[in-house]
C-alpha cells in the first residue's frame, strides 16, 4: 500500500469559507454541496453523504483538537477518496475533543473498498498536525492553492 496523504485527496477546487454560528449537520452540508458543486458527488447524493458523516459524528466527535475537525463518512458514492475543506476565521463548535473551536474542517469521504487508504491517510494527517506550526499555518491558509501548498510542504518534511 502506497502512502496517501490529505494533499492527493482534498478537491482544490473546494474551499469553503464557514459561518461561525454553523452547527455541524451545516458544516457538512455545505462542504457536500461543494463537493456536488466541483461534480465529486452527485446533488442528488446530498443527504446520504450528510447523514453518513453525522451517523459518524453521533459514535463520537471527529473534532481532533488543534482547531481541526474531520468528519468523515464510508460511502460507495464516490469511487476514490475525496476530500472537502472548510474554513472560518472565527472557529465554529463541533464538540472538540479539547473544547477549543475549530477553524478547519475537512470533510472526508471513502469508497467501503479503500479501508487502508484511509487509515494511511489519517495516520499521516494526524503526523502532520503534530508537527510545529502547521495548525498555525492551516490557519493562515486563505484560499486552495495555498492550502494544497502547506500540505504537500509538510508531507514532503
């Protein structure tokens, strides 16, 4: 199995700027409907791709700490994994682990038959965010292109 890391997943056309009173059934909605948007999904998907990432949500929070979340759903909608990122200066409540708000949320779908790359991909984001600076540069990360950037930056360390 080859790594897989966030950098080779996340859909660079889909950036969404969040609200800081969203809730997270919003979040997710709204980083599914970039995804339909950017044709990753179909629109007709929209709520089974919701409710897959809050049925996840209910077994316990994917708010990690750091100000990071990552909901995230198995779904044979989608024949690779692909990957959604939110942002909100302000951070929004996803029930974090370490109570803290969270500014960066990526929204994360795999096909059932992909198991392993998704354990890879987690276990290699989990490394990056441990790193020094990188939630502090996520955070600073304004637009897709930069975002992309700061993550291959820190995967190639």
């Amino acid at each position: 199995m080859s790594d897989t890391y966030m950098s080779d997943v996340i859909v660079d056309k889909v950036y969404v700027a969040l609200p800081s009173d969203a809730d997270k059934r919003t979040v997710i909605s709204k980083l599914a409907e970039a995804l339909a948007s950017a044709r990753k999904i179909k629109a007709g998907d929209l709520e089974n791709v919701v409710e897959g990432a809050m049925a996840r949500e209910a077994i316990g929070s994917t708010g990690i700490g750091h100000g990071i979340a990552i909901p995230h759903c198995r779904t044979d909608l989608v024949k690779n994994i692909v990957c959604a990122y939110g942002h909100c200066s302000d951070g929004v409540d996803f029930d974090s682990l370490d109570g803290e708000p969270v500014h960066s949320v990526f929204l994360l779908l795999t096909p059932h038959d992909k198991k392993d790359e998704h354990l890879a991909l987690m276990k290699n984001f989990a490394s990056q965010i441990r790193k020094d600076h990188f939630c502090d540069f996520l955070q600073q990360s304004t637009d897709p292109k930069s975002l992309v950037a700061l993550l291959s930056e820190f995967e190639d360390q």
